[in-house]
C-alpha cells in the first residue's frame, strides 16, 4: 500500500521573473505593436510616434500596478474560496457520488447483458448454423 502524501509538502517556489510558466495568459498580453502600427505612408512625426510609445506603455503598465495593488490579493482570496469549495465539493460530494453510480451501474452491466445474452445469443447461433451450411462453388461455364 502507498503512503499518503505528506500534508506538510511545500509548493514549487514562487518564480518573480517568470509569472506564467504555464503561458496561461499569453491572449492578453497587449503590446504598442499589437494595438498600433503606421503603415507605409501614414508617418507621423517621430516625437509624436515615440511619445505615444511611451504614454501607451506608461499609462497601461501604471494602471496595471494600482489595479494589482487594489484588486489583486481580495481577488486572490475570492479564487482561493472558490477552488478551495469546489475541492471540497469534489472530494466529500462527487468521488462518493461517482463511485456509487459506478458501483450501482455495474449490476445494471451484469443485468443487462445477461438478458442480452440470453435473448439474443440463441438467435445468433441458429442463423450461423443456417449460414454454414452455404456452399458456394464456381462453375466455369
């Protein structure tokens, strides 16, 4: 028998560069080139392109921050409840569930194939007696 997990094991330690090793967000990152781009002769001055790179970059990342700061850990302990309940949810409700209906629906299996068997199996065997008996010959003619 396997031992249980220890209670105690400690998560993969957070990585501060890479926030998305699992590229889960890929869809949103949003660069000035993904919003924005001049096509050949539609220039703007190069002040004016360069300080719209700038403010772009500026006001979203700001934003960015005090929206994290302001939202981020009550939205982490909202998520937290929510997997944390449906954890529970799966754990102590549906695997019993599941394998009850699992435990049940397996007599049902045994039940209905042997009515299977029983009603279909003599029907099959005497129509493969009827068919063994077929000769086919070639008669050149």
């Amino acid at each position: 028998m396997a031992e249980p997990k220890s209670m105690n094991s400690e998560p993969m330690p957070l990585d501060m560069e890479n926030r998305d090793p699992n590229n889960m967000n890929e869809h949103v990152r949003v660069l000035f080139e993904d919003a924005f781009g001049e096509p050949d002769g539609s220039h703007s001055i190069e002040g004016v392109w360069g300080m719209s790179f700038k403010t772009f970059n500026g006001v979203k990342n700001c934003c960015y921050i005090v929206l994290s700061v302001l939202c981020g850990c009550p939205m982490a302990f909202c998520w937290a409840m929510d997997f944390a309940c449906v954890q529970c949810c799966h754990i102590w409700m549906v695997g019993p569930c599941v394998h009850m209906w699992k435990m049940n629906v397996s007599c049902l299996k045994m039940f209905w194939g042997s009515c299977v068997h029983c009603l279909c199996d003599p029907c099959f065997e005497a129509c493969g007696l009827c068919f063994s008996l077929i000769r086919v010959q070639n008669k050149n003619g």
